[in-house]
C-alpha cells in the first residue's frame, strides 16, 4: 500500500502538541505491512503521553477518523484485534517553544528544529513550553470524579488537582462545568454577542429554567439575571414564557419574539428592530397606538385602565408586568393633558332636528329656539345631504324649516351640518361621501360648500359622516384611505373659508368610541377646523359594535349589558382618548344628552351593570316612545310624560326612576300604554334629566373644555310648533291616536312612497295588514290550482312533454365533438375514405374533398360506466331505468327536385347518412318513466299554508287589538318570507292558464318552467315537517331535461331541498310542532325572525329578484316606522 495512495493522513498528541514525525520511512514501512493505526497510548498511567496516527483512502472512511479521535480526546486508546505493540518508537516529538529575549517576539526559525524527543523527555517538555493563557479544557460528565477527569485528560491526578487549583473541586464538580487539562487559564466558554452587536441570545421552550439554560451554556442563573435587567419583557427566572427572548451575554438588547394578532409594541408581527443603538426602553416607542392610545403590556391599544395602568415587574425591565396585570408599555395613563388652565369662552352648541315634523309629535319650530333656548352659542342645522354631483342638498322634508332658519336673526352662531348617521350609511348615500372628498372630487366639493355659504345667511359649516375607515356598518367597508382623504378634503375647505378672524366657522362630529375613532387623524385635522363635536353621548346601544362584544362594555362577555350611554367616568376616558391624541381641549365640545337609550330587560327585576337586554344586532326590542318612534332611543320629553302620567295614575303607564351616582345618569324602569300592554315595567332607560344635564355641563367646563354640544334640543320638552293663526298645535295625550285601516296605503310601494301619512302607532299596523292581504290573495291562487280540472290537465301535459324532450336531450349529451357524455365514452368510425378510433370527441365524418359523404358507421363504446350514468343524472336529468342502447340512422339532409322540372338533375346525395351504433335512446314505454306530480305536492302543502294565513289573521287582530305579545318587527321579519316565497309564483300561476294543447310545440317549455316555479315556491310548505326530503332535485330534472340549466327556477334548489335553510327553518318556527303555539308568539316570531336577520346578500342571490326586491322593501320599511 504505497503513501502516495493515502488521500488522508491524521496525526494526534495529547497535551495540544503538534507532533514532529522524524523517521517517516518508518511508517511508511508500517503501513505498507496494512496498518491504519499506530498509536502511543496507556490508559493506566496518569501522564498525558497518547500519540496516535491514522489514515485512510477514501473520503467515504472518514467516520473513521472521527471515531478515533473522538476517543483519544476521552483519554482512552484505540482497540484493533490481532493488533501488536511496536517497542521501537523512538523518535516521535512534539514543538517546543525556546526561551526568547522578549515575550513579544515571534520566533520565525523552521519548525522542525524546535523539536524535542517526547517519551523520553517528557517532563522536560513540560517546561520548556510557554504557558499560555487558555489551557485545554473539557466539561464534566453525569458521575465524573477527579480521577475520570485526569484519565479523559490523559494527565497524572496530582497534574489535573494542579490544574484546577480549587480547593473544593472534587467535592463540587457538576455536569457540565468546565476544567482544565492543561496549564492555564480556563477558556470563556460563555456565548459571545452576535456579530452586529446584539447580545447572544436563546428562545425559551416549554420546560425551560433558568438552572437548565444556564447549565447548557456554561453560565449561572446570577448570570441570566444580570444579562437580562434591560432585556424586553424580563420578569424574572420564576415567569418565564414560551417563545421569550433572553440575551445569554453582553451586547444590545434583542428583539422580542413576535406573537400574531397584538396591534402595538415591539411583538406586533412585521416589526423591524431600530437602527444604530438601542436598548429596551427604545422598543417601547415601535408600533404605538393611533391616537396614542395605551399599548397594554400584552400588545393591545385601548383606553381605559385596563389598558393604561403600568405595574411593572420587580425585575425593572422594559416590557415586563407583575403576574396578574395587563401592565402598560406606551402611552399610559388615563388622564386628560393640556386643560390645566381655561382655553377660552364657554361654547353651548345645541343641535336642531329640522325634520322633527316628520314625527307624529313633540314639534320645534326654528323661529322657537331663541325663545326656549337662551344660553345657546351655536345652533348646528341638523341635516343637509350631499347630491350625486356633490352640492349641498336640501330635502323638501326640511325646506321649510330651513329656509326659516336661513332668514332669521339670531343671537347665536347659525351653522349647517351635512351628513348624520342615516345619510352615512344608507345604500343610497353612503358613497357620496367617500367620493367627495376623493383626490378626483375633493377640490369641487369644497368649492360647492363655499358657494352654498356664500348664497345663504349661515355662520359655519359641521359634518357629520358617520364614520370614515369604520368597516362594520352594514355597508361595503370604508377604505382605509377614507379619513385621511377626509382631512385633506378639510384642509382645502379650510383655505377657502379662510382663516382670519370673522371667518365662517369649520367643525366635524366625531365619536367617543376608540374603535370608529381610530381612523381619524385627529391630530392633523385639529390644526384645520375650529372644533370638534365630541359624541360623548352614545357610549353605549344596541348595535353591532356593542351587542355580542366582549370588549364593548368592560366585565361583560356578550356586550348585551345594562349600560348607561353618558357614564360619567367612560366619558373622562374618552376625553383623556383625544387630548392625548393631540387634540387640544378647548376645541373638544363634548356631547351632552336630551334623550335617553332604552332596552328591553332579559328579567324586569334585575336593573344593575350586570343585567341583560334582549334583542338582537341593531334590534331593539324596547318600546318605541309616542312621538320619536324607534325602539331603543326615546326623548326626555317622552320619559318625562311616562313619569306624569304615571304620577297621575293613568291607566297603562307606569315607571320608577334614580338617579345612579357611580356613572351620574337618571336610570328609568318603564312600561308604555302603546307597547306591552300590561306586561308590567319591561323598558331599563339612562338619560340625564334637567338637574343631571346642568351638574354635567359643570363638571366638563371645570375640566377646561372647550364647551358642551346637546343632542338634540327639540327632544328637551314637550314642544308643540306653531300654526298659522299663532295658536298651539295639538298635544299628544294617551288615547288620541286612532289607527284607521281605510285609510292606509294598500300595497308595499304605496306605504313606502307615503309613510309619513301613517301616524308611527299605526304604522306596524299597517304594514301588517298588507302582508296579510298578498298573503290570502297568494293562498287562494294555490286553492285553485288544487281544485281546478284544467290545471289537472296542464300537470298532464307537464309529466307528458317532459317525457317527450328525453330523446333530443339525450342526443344533445351524446353529440359527437360536444356532448357532455362523450368524456366517458370511446368510439370507433368508418367512412368510405376514412376509419379511426379514439375519444369521441376526435371523431370526423367529413372528407373536405368529397362533396358526397356516403354512408358513415360511429359505434360506441362507454369506457366509464359510473361517470357516464351520473352525469346522465346530474346534468340532464335522466335516470339510467329510461335509456336503452340501440342503433339509429340519421340521413343526410337531401332536397329533392320539384316536379317535372327538367333543369334540376337528379342529387346524388341520397345515399349520405350516418349510423350510430349503441347509441343511448329513451325507451318505448313511457309508462314507465317517473314524473313527479306537481298537483301532489300542493295538495300536501295546502294545509299548512292555511295554517300560515290563520297564524297571519290572528297575530293581525292581536297586534290591532293592542294584546300582542311580540315585537312587531319580529313578525313582520319572519312572516314576509313565506308571503313572498306564495307569491314568487302568483304569475306562473296565471300563466299556466293560457296555454292550451294548441300550443304544444311554442309553449312546452314554457309550461314546465312555469310549473316548475310553483314547485319550488311550496316545496318548504312541505318539506319543513320532513315530507319532502329531496323533492326539489327530483323535480329539477325538469329543468335539466328541456335544457333550461341555467333557468332561475333551478337557482333556488339549493335552498329548498336544505331541510335546514332559512325558509324551512322559518316555517318550523312558526307553524311547526315547536311553533307558536307551543313556544308562545314573542319567543317563537324572535326565533324566526333572527333566523331571516341572520340570511345575508350572499344568501339572498338564489332567490328570485321579485322576491329580493319586495324584501329590500319590507326591510326598508321597517327602518322607516320603527328606527
């Protein structure tokens, strides 16, 4: 085995020598004998003397290598079997340093001079090293001694005690630690900081310590502290998390592990560390809250205690809280800043509801406000619109009172504001607003807005668009550009009005909601407009931001709790919110109220925090008050009316009220004469009266702000307009609203179009009437169908024609190049110039340089029996027990000459056909192909639409009556669906009667079109007691089998064969076992009607578009008498 061949060749020493090898023809010699190995190693002596070499040929033995090193460094020596001892070693050494003039110079002499012999002069060789400053370490093992330790190191144990010179150290040796084999030092084993400067680092895991991370590192648990004092998130060895970040050396802070989902801090996902220097406290700065809100010390932004308390960890480290707080990391504090001194005049800005006439009472005229109200500074004009092209609008319901309002003398600043909450959110509207203020249209708009001030005798411009950026308003969500297009909008205004003293005024409302406020720069925009009406008065409702939010009202999972919407102290935190966000106090005119929320009370005897309203998303079940008309939001007027009469004993009224201190609002608990009708108080209501409101205006002008906005000054008292000869107008007292049904709309559209003609008591009333009318008008349609000869026929025709249309559906699905049946199929062709196999879609009959064809033969084969029979089923709509497999001959179409005409020569073309062998075809007998009877299915569902219309008549007389016990909205929600769905097919219905068998060939499909829209209509009559379990997609094949896939009627299969879809679920809620009648009325319409409230556009797309339309309406309608 000559040395060139070797491709490795290792040498080892102990003790860190580099050995001098002096007689290489010797292991040469050696090796050519076959060794691998030669090596000078006694594992009984305690002298460090191993010396090994080792060689191989190929990179594939190198775990060779690797072994044998690995257990000369243990101390231990190789084991080869056979192998023998050589004696004759004599010339193996080791470097050795000589003794220089000068520690610091090198010594650059050949190395091989610098050698001494090793075994013999071992000791000797100790001393002529130089000591250097690490010496050769390694860490103690599970059950290691001293004397383990010098054998592993290959040292006498007086040299390893010399070594390691601790007193103490046999007695304390741990896993782990480190000792030296050698003179010196022992190395610094610790992690090193990173290479840009950041501390080394580890990532906690579960079942971390802080003894088992130091151990496996070689540092101490004092060590991990010390590191760690202003590392983030440090809490101490006893709280540490999963995933946490530690610094395991000196060096920069690091980074934080990220956590999915926080919204602030250093471990909002995404965040990049800071450049240059940086320690821990830095971190806190990255990703703050918009508006400055607390930043929690788990990663959320809010504004409350909760929030913005700091507790910090005893440990001082930035980032870290004490166990059982949420701690606070940026922006904390729940204080209000800047209002240390007064920043003006006092503002009082109260709102005027110009379309207070629209209600049915408690009236304000314009030319009124002077009179009632003396200290007012502003009056805000409450609302213009916005036109398509962007100009101010205004409405022909407030024209009047505006024009009244423009023309007046007043003592106070007249200021028109644009927009409000309907005008925001309504389908109509809502975009004209985010496309006003648009990069495109923002400069037009506020040229508008000038020109509409300078022809009108006004002091100032308010919007309010409720809520630029909010995305959970029942609309398309706003795009996140919204409020900062708004701002620029304001900036453009704000040049154009000006800005010298004397200017026309600029303010937007805004809410005291951290969520829809968020958006807002308010910052930026502060600089631009004169003040802000701060909406401090709807801290609480019933809407989607609140119902079913835990985080809605702090210490209520589900969000539904009895809160007051002007609490006091949720109002200072508000405050705190925007003067914090930069907004200086005295243009903050916060909202006071003249109203009151209400809510229907889950148990009438609990009334505190934590007690519960019903209801649903944006549903109030509270009783609407007398004159404003909507569930959940009455005047102070009104409640001050409930508590008179109830003082004066009149029958059907009856409340108590108090004043709650904690939050500073008056709570009542109330009933109404024209709502529950002796079921007691079931209404919890907060609102401020007079004494309450005064303490209010108080408490926020010694806060230093800069005035007081009232929503709304014509809901105060109990105003009564003006009439022409200057007498009062009429008073509402209980009693003097008769519902007259004569003279109510008579159908949806009529109603929509004249609402404001029907007094708001009557309006539930007669919207309810309408739908009972189309209902019984649908239902009597369905009783002559059930009963008529000539509809029996039709349904003849119906099974017969749809019969008939199986052959030329058959031959669409297995049409060569196109039939939806040929992907399972194979075929074999033959023409008179051709033949082939394949796929049936590559099939070709036609030679384009023969004029004539000839006779052509195509066999088929189905390759996939399975596939071929459930398409059969799926997309036409035949079942495999009415098909057989034949051979047809189709013939080429071939004119014939007329006769006795000599100029046409005979065609030779008689003779071209094609021939389609094993071919599907429908079979002879036709009794035998099942058609669902339509008539069937109606016999079955009359009795239960009966029973709808009898449920219809009798919640009808209850709700005119005044005994309902039920919201009316509920069942006007739940009833309209199976009105609507009768009615779907009321013009089939009179369709059907104009074909007759005359029309056999024009009107077939159309005739099973018509049928098939009835089916589908009642089929959840039926199918909502289980008797109709997959009728729809039986009858569907109707559809199928006359081509007519894409048809509407098909659209809405998926709905009616799904026992649990809305209209079934509707139906058994209603009429079912578990309907009314068991549940009783207010439990089960509630039921039925969130079951529809829970049906969204998406769901609403299989439905026919008459039926969309007329719920659009309904829905719209309900708004409109009850919201």
């Amino acid at each position: 085995m000559p040395i060139l061949q070797f491709s490795l060749f290792v040498l080892y020493s102990g003790l860190n020598r580099i050995l001098r090898v002096s007689d290489f023809s010797f292991i040469g010699v050696v090796l050519k004998k076959g060794a691998q190995a030669i090596q000078s190693c006694n594992t009984s002596i305690k002298e460090a003397r191993t010396v090994g070499l080792f060689a191989v040929e190929k990179t594939e033995d190198l775990y060779m290598v690797q072994s044998a090193l690995k257990q000369w460094t243990n101390g231990g020596c190789l084991y080869f079997p056979r192998s023998r001892v050589l004696a004759t070693i004599s010339e193996l050494g080791v470097l050795t340093a000589g003794e220089p003039s000068n520690l610091t110079e090198l010594d650059t002499r050949p190395i091989w001079r610098h050698t001494r012999p090793m075994l013999p002069h071992a000791k000797s060789g100790f001393h002529s090293l130089a000591i250097r400053a690490d010496c050769r370490a390694i860490q103690v093992g599970v059950g290691d001694s001293c004397t383990a330790l010098s054998v592993r190191c290959g040292i006498r144990g007086s040299d390893f005690l010399k070594f390691n010179s601790m007193t103490n150290l046999c007695s304390t040796l741990m896993p782990k630690q480190w000792v030296c084999c050698s003179e010196g030092t022992l190395p610094d084993k610790r992690p090193k900081p990173q290479p840009d400067g950041t501390c080394a680092t580890h990532t906690v895991v579960v079942g971390d310590g802080c003894f088992a991370i130091a151990d496996n590192y070689g540092i101490t648990v004092d060590d991990i502290d010390k590191l760690n004092r202003g590392t983030w998130g440090w809490s101490g060895c006893n709280r540490l998390q999963p995933g946490q970040v530690i610094c395991l050396s000196k060096g920069n802070t690091p980074m934080p592990a990220e956590i999915a989902g926080v919204d602030c801090g250093p471990q909002k996902p995404g965040t990049r560390k800071p450049s240059g220097e940086f320690d821990g406290w830095d971190l806190a700065k990255l990703n703050p809250c918009p508006l400055n809100a607390c930043c929690s010390g788990w990663g959320f932004c809010g504004i409350t205690a909760e929030f913005c308390t700091e507790f910090p960890a005893d440990t001082g480290a930035p980032g870290s809280f004490k166990h059982g707080t949420n701690g606070c990391i940026s922006n904390c504090g729940t204080e209000i800043v800047g209002n240390k001194t007064p920043g003006g005049s006092f503002a009082r800005v109260g709102y005027f509801q110009a379309y207070n006439f629209n209600r049915d009472c408690l009236y304000l005229d314009a030319r009124k406000i002077e009179e009632n109200f003396k200290d007012l500074t502003h009056v805000h004009f409450a609302f213009a619109g916005l036109t398509e092209d962007f100009n101010i609008n205004i409405g022909d319901n407030i024209r009047e009172q505006f024009d009244l309002f423009n023309s007046m003398k007043a003592p106070f600043k007249k200021i028109l504001s644009v927009g409000g909450w309907a005008e925001s959110t309504e389908p109509g509207t809502y975009s004209r607003y985010r496309q006003a203020v648009s990069p495109k249209n923002r400069y037009k708009f506020a040229q508008n807005v000038v020109k509409f001030l300078d022809s009108h005798n006004l002091d100032g411009i308010d919007f309010d668009w409720e809520y630029p950026g909010a995305t959970d308003q029942g609309i398309p969500a706003s795009n996140p550009y919204d409020a900062e297009n708004y701002y620029r909008f304001l900036t453009q205004l704000r040049v154009l009005l000006g800005t010298a003293p004397g200017s026309r005024s600029l303010s937007i409302a805004i809410p005291a909601s951290y969520w829809y406020l968020k958006p807002f720069p308010v910052r930026a925009i502060s600089v631009v407009v004169d003040y802000f009406i701060y909406m401090t008065y709807d801290l609480h409702g019933q809407w989607v931001l609140d119902y079913g939010n835990k985080f809605a009202n702090p210490g209520c999972p589900n969000g539904n709790c009895l809160r007051s919407h002007i609490n006091r102290t949720e109002t200072y935190s508000a405050l705190a919110m925007i003067t914090k966000a930069g907004v200086v106090p005295e243009k903050v005119f916060v909202g006071v109220s003249s109203y009151g929320r209400s809510f229907r009370m889950s148990d009438p005897s609990c009334t505190g925090p934590q007690c519960t309203f019903t209801g649903a998303y944006g549903h109030s079940e509270a009783e609407p008050g007398q004159c404003t008309g909507t569930g959940g939001y009455i005047a102070n007027a009104e409640l001050q009316k409930i508590l008179e009469y109830t003082d004066k004993g009149e029958k059907g009224f009856e409340a108590k009220k108090w004043y709650d201190a904690e939050t500073d609002s008056d709570i009542m608990t109330c009933m109404l004469k024209y709502g529950t009708r002796g079921q007691g108080m079931t209404d919890w209501v907060a609102y401020m009266d007079d004494n309450t409101k005064a303490k209010r205006i108080s408490w926020i002008q010694g806060l230093n702000m800069g005035g007081i906005s009232d929503w709304a000054l014509d809901l105060g008292d109990w105003f009564t307009g003006i009439k022409e000869n200057g007498t009062i107008g009429w008073t509402v007292e209980p009693g003097n609203l008769d519902c007259d049904p004569n003279a109510w709309p008579k159908t949806l559209e009529d109603l929509d179009a004249n609402i404001g003609k029907v007094p708001i008591p009557c309006r539930g009333m007669a919207l309810m009437d309408i739908l009972t009318k189309e209902l019984e008008g649908a239902v009597d349609k369905y009783r002559e169908i059930s009963s008529s000869d000539d509809y029996k026929q039709r349904f003849e025709w119906y099974a017969d024609w749809v019969k008939d249309s199986i052959e030329p559906r058959l031959m669409k699905f297995t049409a060569l190049k196109t039939g939806e049946g040929l992907k399972y199929m194979d075929c074999k062709w033959s023409t008179p110039y051709a033949k082939g196999e394949g796929p049936c879609t590559e099939v070709n009959l036609y030679d384009p340089d023969h004029a004539d064809p000839g006779g052509r033969t195509v066999e088929y084969t189905v390759r996939d029996e399975e596939g071929f029979y459930n398409a059969l089923l799926k997309d036409a709509g035949i079942s495999k027990e009415w098909i057989e497999w034949t051979t047809i001959t189709e013939p080429d179409y071939c004119p014939t000459c007329p006769p006795k005409n000599e100029f046409c020569p005979p065609k030779p073309c008689a003779d071209n056909y094609v021939k389609y062998v094993n071919v599907p075809s429908r079979i002879l007998d036709k009794s035998k192909i099942k058609v669902e009877d339509p008539k069937e299915l109606i016999d079955k569902a009359i009795p239960h639409i009966d029973d709808v219309l009898d449920l219809a008549y009798i919640t009808s007389y209850e709700l005119n009556m005044g005994i309902l016990d039920a919201d009316i909205t509920d069942v006007i929600t739940s009833l309209s669906m199976p009105v609507f769905m009768l009615q779907d097919a009321s013009k089939s219905i009179e369709e059907i009667k104009k074909i007759g068998k005359e029309h056999h060939d024009t009107k077939k499909k159309e005739l099973i079109l018509n049928i098939l829209s009835i089916v589908f209509s009642i089929i959840p009559f039926v199918g909502f007691a289980g008797q109709a379990a997959g009728i729809a997609t039986r009858f569907a094949t109707a559809a199928l089998i006359i081509g007519e896939i894409g048809n509407a009627a098909l659209s809405v299969v998926d709905i009616v064969d799904n026992p649990a879809a809305a209209p079934f679920a509707i139906l058994g809620l209603l009429i079912g076992v578990e309907g009314v009648q068991v549940k009783g009325a207010r439990e089960a319409f509630k039921k039925a009607a969130n079951v529809r409230r829970a049906l969204k556009a998406d769901g609403l797309k299989s439905f026919s578009q008459e039926f969309v339309r007329k719920d659009s309406l309904v829905q719209g309608l309900l708004k409109k008498c009850f919201k």
